[in-house]
C-alpha cells in the first residue's frame, strides 16, 4: 500500500494526513490555488501559525503590523485534519511579508487550476485523485 507523503518533508507516513486547500488573491488580481498534505509533525508550524493568526483581525500574521486591502495578501484555508470537522482559517500577510512566506503555501504542493478573479468556493479537489469518487460516492 502506498503511503501519502508530507508536502513539507516529504516523508511517507503511517498516520493520515491532514489536507489543506490553499487560495490568495494578489492585488494584481492574479489567483493561485494549491494543496499541501501534512503530517502531525510538520503541522504544528502550520497550526501554530493559524491560532496565531486569530488573535489580531487585521494584522499581518508575520509582522503584526497593520495589513489592510489592496497592500495586503488575504490567505484562505480550508483545512481537513482526520478525526475533525472542516476549519475554514483567513491568513493575512502584509505584501512584502508573503513575498517573504509563500513557499509556506506552495512547499511540495499540488498547484490547483487557476480561478478567474471572482472566483468563489472551496478549491475542488481532482476527482481523478479520489479514491471514493472511484467507488462512487461524491462529496
């Protein structure tokens, strides 16, 4: 049986994986859309950064300074732990501090198909990657 591998060490592993869909929007208008997998290890820095992006509404989660539209990059998540209900997260990165992190978000991941800008929804996975759409059962 093949093992899912971490985006982030890329290490096969024995525990499931959590699964996080990736969306920002740059002020040019440009969409990028990507999906990360990570093991309990590497998921603390991810998880760590979430709480403490809910602390401050409109602060930068790098910086703490104030990041507001259009010099600001608004991160959506969409993460999926095994075991837990869906987490919707909003990440908010001044410009200069995303130039600095986006590797973060594109680190071994998945590059989804590019949205026109308006786009809205959760990023869908490729039903040719799910082993229950093959089955027959949709989400």
């Amino acid at each position: 049986m093949n093992r899912q591998k971490c985006s982030v060490c890329g290490e096969p592993s024995r525990a499931k994986l959590a699964t996080v869909y990736w969306r920002w929007t740059w002020p040019s208008g440009d969409q990028r859309a990507y999906k990360q997998k990570y093991d309990p290890t590497c998921g603390i820095a991810l998880f760590s950064r979430i709480t403490k992006s809910q602390a401050g509404a409109e602060e930068c989660v790098m910086c703490e300074e104030s990041a507001k539209w259009p010099n600001a990059i608004y991160v959506h998540g969409w993460v999926y732990v095994p075991g837990h209900d869906q987490e919707e997260i909003e990440l908010i990165h001044c410009e200069e501090c995303f130039l600095k992190t986006e590797a973060v978000y594109t680190q071994g991941a998945e590059r989804l198909a590019d949205r026109e800008v308006g786009g809205r929804g959760t990023p869908a996975p490729n039903p040719a990657d799910d082993p229950w759409a093959a089955i027959g059962l949709h989400p």
